[in-house]
C-alpha cells in the first residue's frame, strides 16, 4: 500500500532539542502531494518547532528530510523557499514600519539587476488578492493593520511567492468564522492547483473541515496519524489530550454590585484624522461579564487601550468604581486594580528577550512584596513565578527562559496568569483565547467564571462569537467604532448578532 | 552689491563645503551601518584612521589615489573586525565602536609621532586638484560650488545614490528589513548576516574616506586627535536627520555652515571669546535639527543583537 502513495515530504527520526527541552522526538511523518494535512496537539507539544525546523529555521539535532525526493537540509529559510516551500508563522513576521505592499515582496530579488518596480509588484500583487479576494490597503503600514488583516498579509506574502508547499502555522487563530472560510476557499482553490498544505490549528471545527489526514503530536512525539473520516470533535481531544474536554461552561449567578466600569461616550481620532471609536457608552457591574464581539478591526484594540490609558480619548469619560480616570496614568489605573489582558501579545503583552518571570512580574514588580532594599526582592519574585507558572500550566524549562522561546499557547497562559493572579478587579480581557489549546481553553473559562463568581468586573473583547456569547451576562457587537446597544446574550439570534457584525443594522437603516 | 560681501559670501560657501564633506562621509557611512540595525558607534575612530592613512599613504608614495585606498582599506578591515566581533562573537555594538575609537585615536598619534621624530618632511604637497565645471562656475555667489575636487562630486553622486538604494532598489528594501525586523528578513530568505556584514564593511570606507577627506584635500598634515569630535557630530546628524540621507544632509550641511560662519565671525573680529565662537557650531546644528526634523524613525531592530534561532 505505502508504495502507492505519493510523498512529497518525508520526515525521517527528527529530534531537536532546546536546552532543557525534547521539543521534537524521532518525528517520523509522510506528508502526500495535494494533502492538506493538519497537526494537533497541545500547547508546546512541538508542532511550531517541527515546522520551523524543516523550513530552515531552527537546525535540527538530526534526522533526514526529503522533499520530492531530493534530501532538503534547509539552512536556512532561503534554501525551503527555493525548492517551493512557503511558511506562515504562528507569529507574524512582518515589518511594522513597512506598508503591506514592502511586506510581501522584501525578501525578492528584482527581475532584472537591483531596481524595485513597486509598479510591477503592485499589479501582480492585485491580481492575486483579487484572485482570492482579499481585502488589503497595499499601502498602509503594517503597524496600522489589526491583527487579522497582518494575518492576510502573511498569506499574500507566501502566495505571492507562488509556493507548492504551504506550511500554515495556526494561521486562523486570529479570524473570525467568515475570515476562516475565505481562507480555506483558498485553501481549497490551491489544492485543486496542485499545492500541499501543512496546517496547525487549535480550532477542531476547523481541523476536521479542511483536513484530508490527521497527526497527533504530545510532548514532541508523533502518536499516531489518522484519516480524516468519520471523525468528531471528541475523538481529535480524546487523541489529544488523552482525555474528553467540554467547552460548555456553567457560568454562576452571582449578585452584581454597583457600576465598576462606565464609558460615556468615548470616542477617538487617530493621528490620521479617522474616526476610530465614535461616542462608546455603556457600564459593567461588579460581578458582571460584558462581551464586545466584532470583527477584527472594528476598533476594539483601541478600545482597550483607551481603558488601558495607553491611548488618550479624544473625547468622553471613563469611570472606575464610580471615579474618573481620563487624565489617570496606566500605572494609576493599575493601581486602582485595573488589569488588561491584549490581544496581540508580542506587542502588548510581553518582552520577548525577558525571562518568564520578569514577565510575570511585569505589572508588578514595584508592589512592595517584590521590593527588598532599593533592588528587587528576587526571591519572592521567584516563588511567586513558580506558583503561577504551575498552576496555569505554563510548559517552560526554566523560569530564566525568555518569554519569546515559549510556545505560542503558553506565551498566553504567561499573560493570563500574570492580570489574573494580581489581586485586580476590573479586567480588560482581549482574545484570551488565542492560540490555546482546548484543555487550555477550559481552563481559562473556568478562571474567567472565577473572576465573576468572586464578583469582580469584565469586559471580554473577542472576535469568538462563541466565546463572548457562552461567557458574557450581556453583550453588544462593535463596528466601524460604534458599539451597539447591549442585550442580554440569550435575547438575540446568532443570525442577527452576525448582521450586526457585518454592519447590516447600519445598512438598512 | 558691494564686492566684499560678495566675496565673504564666497568665502562663506567654500568652508561650509570644506567643513561639511568629512562629516558627510562618515554620517552616510553610519546611515548605511544603522539602516541595517547595528549602532555605529566608531564613527570617530574611523575618521581618524582614514585621516591617518590616507595621509600616510600619501607621503609615502606622492599618490593621492593610494591616500584614497590606504583610508579605504583601513575601513574596510576595522570594518571586517567589527562585522565578525558584533556579528559572529555578539560582542557589545557600544563597547566595540568605543574601543575602535580609543585605539585609534592612540595608534594615530603613536604612529605620527614615529613619522614626526624622523626627522623626514611631514607635508604632503600634492593637494586634490578642482575640477571647473564651465559656465557653472561663472555663476555669481555661487560659482565656487562648482570649482570643487572630485571628492566632493562623489559625495554628491553618493547621497543620491544612497537615497535612491533605499528607496528604490530591492537590496535597499531587503537592507531597512534586516534593520527593522531582522527574523522577519530571515524568513522571507534574506541573510541577515551578509547584509549586515556588507553594511558596516561599506559603512566604515565611507567615514574613513570621510577622515582621509581632511588629510588629503584640506590639511595636507596629520595632526594628533585631528578629528576632534566630527565623527560624533556625524553620528548626531544620523539621529537628529531621522535616519534618512535628506535628513543626514541637512544635518551636515547646517554644521557646515556654522563652522564656517564661526569662523568669519573670528576673521572679520566680532568681538566674542573664541571658545564660545568654537561651540556656536555644535549648539546651531542640534537647535537646527531638532526644530525641522526630529529624532524618532530609528530602524525597529537597531543595536538589538540578532540570535539565529
Ligand atoms: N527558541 C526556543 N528556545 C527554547 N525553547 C523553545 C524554543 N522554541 C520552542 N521551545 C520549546 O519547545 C517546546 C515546543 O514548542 P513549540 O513552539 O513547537 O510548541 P507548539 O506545539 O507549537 O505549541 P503552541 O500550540 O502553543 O504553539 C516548548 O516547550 C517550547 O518552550
Ligand atoms: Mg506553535
């Protein structure tokens, strides 16, 4: 039978270590010309390094690679895309300061000597995203993109590259449903074009929709390789996690207290003269859950950082326990137990040539109790990350490890602990789930409806409808700025929320 | 208009490019290094080993274009030296540019001192020739910016060239890449390493052209400590010129300028100490740069150290 099939990728013994870690483990995998095959497993199980291993990232501590065939001992990225292969990392890799266009030709040599025809790009580079249809400002900075049109930019850039071989690591995690689709439209489109795809995802709906095969990876190991046939949802978490994860959550009644949070109408101007946010009103009680679902883009990283303080509002007042704190510092906002959870964590979340536990401490580390003298109490620094690093199941070798090195799913976990641990009460949560795996997920629920129970104030930012709509008391959906008016969750249909998500309320009036 | 403005006016313009083109040379030198994400700290140090050969070279072979290649070459090797400390041994970017700095101001001296003590004749006397170019050079005022030698003209041909490189050439986009965001380089293929290899070993020609510039074309001596604080002007004008060579021009120009007119303000006899006259220069070119363009814009990636992962 083996003899039948078509390889075009053939991992051999493939282990590679990191100092403390087995990240992969005698990986053998046979990847078939014009599969898409995905890769499950939990956070940090070793699916990003496997990949990044084969594209020439990391080198690996040995094993073989074939490619068509041929040996492929990837250097570095240059020698993979050479031969046609095209990766979109779980982590963009993107230029902030570069517009869409610069991202997805850098990298390129000219057709002729050392001249950039931006024209010629440009044209070619509208055809392929008209091609696909996507929707992409070429010539915005990158730095002004949410992370869901940086998550299209990715794509553009490994098309555009014309790849046959296209490694996507978790490249939905950040999309909304629609979003997804149209990528595996395109997904879709380039398998009936030959290509093969290598897909990563959390999002088992997701996994069994566009998968031909299955691999499950734990703890660096392949476990075993399964037909995407008569699959559910249980039986992917089964695999693995080793046991049945539900994502029902029973969210407790709690009695609400007096307002913790109130915005009145809040807007914001950004330095290119757009309207961002146009006059946000609306208040969270203690004990209260607050959901704000949108898609990516509409405004809700701004939001945030309006709340946060790291933006000033051009207009409007926000309220904390019932005190204004417009003109207040982030730090004093900290103070009056306000905690943010972002949702693009490289930007806002963490340091990445920090260690895991400076991170922890990160909103802290001035607190008395992590003070000795003039300096830092390190022991106490250290016990404290310990005990957070173990409770929320942060997978790391070391607490000295930067926090750049830990898996994706785990890098959350850091962030999470660290707002949810620091004795706060209103808390600003973007996308907590963002990268986690499901055990993970249930996890962090259970930790949200914690939060509620000991009635502290949320509000939940998510572009999961699913998640705002099984975790909130009341909700509302934010678009082009404007938030709607909020209801309680079990009051209106998905169908309807998704109109207002796409702006239909606008539309028809 | 009466003839002796005119020619202070003459005058004027002619220092300012004197006192402008050294400083130019290593400021675009470093524009090239920093654009690639590594601090040029030894901008100093470069100029004066550039000072030192190209004059040393010069004296001893009577060649002005064996000058222009002892600087050259000087640059380049301090450059290799830099490129395999900062890049291979991830040594300190700050701690390497100090330490070229401090060992080539003592080397300099060292040496020149050897040379002096010998008892040989220390001025070189063949100076750069000017090129005219007619009918320009027949312009009223200006016209002496158009009697310049061929060093000053490739200057210009570089600032533009170097404007072009980054905006309008693949290898200049592939270039600011590795300065901003190195891993995203590294993942679209660019080697990361050999760009920014090619960029300090370019970059420091550049600022030890800068430093032979004096020797060769204005001095015609070497002098203890010569440089005297060009290469940290340079390196001013980077930041303050917002990191792009129009920015990095004005900047150089300004202080040009100001030393020039520091300097007629002493021959013409206002009455000021000349201390002060020697700091007016300094002060004007940082209000100057700070009013019309800034500081900010700095590559996203520079003086980080860069870890193949
Ligand atoms: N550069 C690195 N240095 C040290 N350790 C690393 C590095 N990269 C990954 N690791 C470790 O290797 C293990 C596997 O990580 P990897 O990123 O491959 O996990 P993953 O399966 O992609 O997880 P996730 O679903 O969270 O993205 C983790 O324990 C991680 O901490
Ligand atoms: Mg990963």
């Amino acid at each position: 039978m083996s003899n039948r099939k078509d390889v075009i990728l053939e991992i051999r013994n493939l282990t590679k270590t990191f100092p403390g870690v087995i990240a992969n483990k005698d990986v053998d995998l046979d990847i078939e010309r014009g599969e898409v095959h995905t890769l499950l497993g939990e956070n940090g199980a070793g699916k990003s390094t496997l990949m990044k291993a084969i594209y020439g990232i990391y080198g690996m501590d040995s094993g073989t690679v074939k490619y068509n065939g041929n040996p492929l001992d990837a250097k570095s990225p240059k020698d993979a895309i050479a031969v046609g292969l095209g990766m979109i990392h779980q982590h963009f890799l993107l230029v902030q300061e570069f517009t869409v266009l610069e991202n997805i030709i850098m990298g390129l040599k000219a057709d002729k000597g050392i001249h950039l025809d931006l024209g010629k790009h440009r044209s070619r580079v509208e055809e392929i995203v008209e091609r696909f249809e996507i929707r992409l400002d070429l010539d915005e900075k990158v730095k002004n993109l949410s992370v869901g049109m940086q998550q299209k930019v990715e794509i553009v850039k490994v098309l555009y590259r014309n790849a046959k071989f296209l490694i996507l690591d978790e490249p939905t995690s950040v999309l909304t449903p629609q979003e997804s689709q149209g990528l595996f439209g395109i997904i879709e489109r380039l398998k009936k074009e030959g290509a093969t795809v290598i897909f990563i995802s959390h999002k088992l709906d997701e996994v069994l929709q566009i998968s031909d095969r299955i691999t499950v990876l734990r703890d660096g190991e392949v476990i075993e390789t399964v037909v995407n046939k008569d699959l559910r949802k249980d039986d992917l978490s089964a695999m693995m996690v080793g046991r049945e994860v539900t994502l029902d959550v029973d969210m407790p009644e709690v009695e609400l207290g007096p307002d913790g949070l109130e915005l009145d109408k809040i807007s914001l101007v950004n330095p290119g003269g757009k309207t961002v946010l146009k006059d946000v009103s609306f208040s969270i009680r203690k004990g209260e859950i607050l959901g704000i679902a949108g898609i990516d883009g509409n405004g809700q990283e701004e939001l945030a950082q309006v709340l946060w303080g790291t933006l000033k509002a051009s207009g409007g007042s926000i309220k904390l326990h019932g005190s204004t704190v417009d003109d207040l510092s982030t730090r004093k906002r900290m103070d009056m137990g306000m905690a943010y959870i972002p949702a693009d964590r490289k930007k806002e979340g963490l340091v990445g040539t920090f260690q895991v536990s400076e991170n922890i401490v990160l909103n802290s580390y001035y607190k008395p109790h992590f003070i000795k003298g003039l300096g830092q109490d390190f022991g106490a620094i250290r016990e404290y990350s310990e005990r957070l690093v173990q409770e929320y199941n942060v997978k790391t070798p070391a607490l000295s490890v930067w926090a750049k090195n830990l898996s994706g799913g785990n890098q959350q976990k850091l962030i999470l602990s660290r707002a949810i641990e620091g004795n706060n009460d209103v808390f600003i949560i973007a996308q907590p789930t963002w990268g986690l795996d499901i055990g993970a997920i249930e996890f962090v629920y259970r930790k949200i409806s914690e939060l509620k129970e000991a009635g502290k104030t949320i509000l939940l930012i998510s572009t999961d409808l699913e998640e705002v709509r099984s975790l909130s008391d009341r909700m509302c959906v934010i678009f082009e700025g404007e938030v709607s008016e909020t209801f309680r969750v079990q009051d209106k249909q998905v169908a309807e929320i998704g109109l207002l998500m796409a702006g239909g309320k606008r539309r028809e009036e | 208009m009466d003839s002796q403005f005119m020619i202070i006016i003459g005058i004027l313009l002619g220092s300012t490019i004197r006192y402008t083109v050294p400083i130019l040379y290593a400021a675009l030198g470093g524009l090239i290094t920093e654009k690639a994400g590594v601090l040029n700290f030894a901008l100093e140090g470069l100029m004066l080993a550039g000072a030192f050969f190209a004059y040393y070279g010069n004296l001893v072979t009577g060649s002005i274009l064996v000058g222009v290649l002892c600087a050259l070459a000087a640059g380049a090797l301090t450059g290799l030296i830099l490129s395999i400390s900062i890049l291979k041994y991830k040594a300190s970017q700050l701690v390497m540019g100090i330490g070229i700095n401090i060992f080539y101001l003592g080397l300099t001296g060292y040496f020149f001192r050897i040379i002096g003590s010998s008892g040989a004749e220390t001025m070189v006397d063949d100076l750069l020739g000017s090129i005219h170019i007619p009918l320009l050079e027949d312009i009223p005022l200006i016209g002496v910016l158009f009697e310049q030698n061929i060093l000053v003209y490739l200057l210009v041909v570089l600032v533009i060239f170097t404007a072009r490189f980054f905006n309008k050439t693949t290898i200049g986009l592939n270039l600011k890449a590795v300065g901003e965001n190195p891993y995203a380089a590294a993942a679209v293929g660019v080697d990361v390493i050999k760009n920014r290899t090619l960029a300090i070993v370019v970059g420091s020609m550049l600022a030890a052209l800068g430093g032979g510039v004096m020797t060769l074309t204005m001095a015609r001596v070497f002098l203890e400590n010569m440089v005297n604080g060009r290469g940290w002007i340079a390196f001013t004008a980077i930041i303050l010129g917002r990191y792009s060579s129009k920015g990095v021009l004005i900047g150089c120009l300004v202080f040009g300028a100001a030393t020039a007119l520091s300097d007629i303000v002493q021959i013409v006899g206002i009455d000021i100490p000349y201390q002060a006259a020697l700091m007016v220069p300094y002060i004007i070119t940082i209000v100057a740069l700070v009013l019309s363009v800034g500081g900010g814009n700095a590559p996203a990636a520079l003086g980080a150290r860069y870890d193949r992962e």
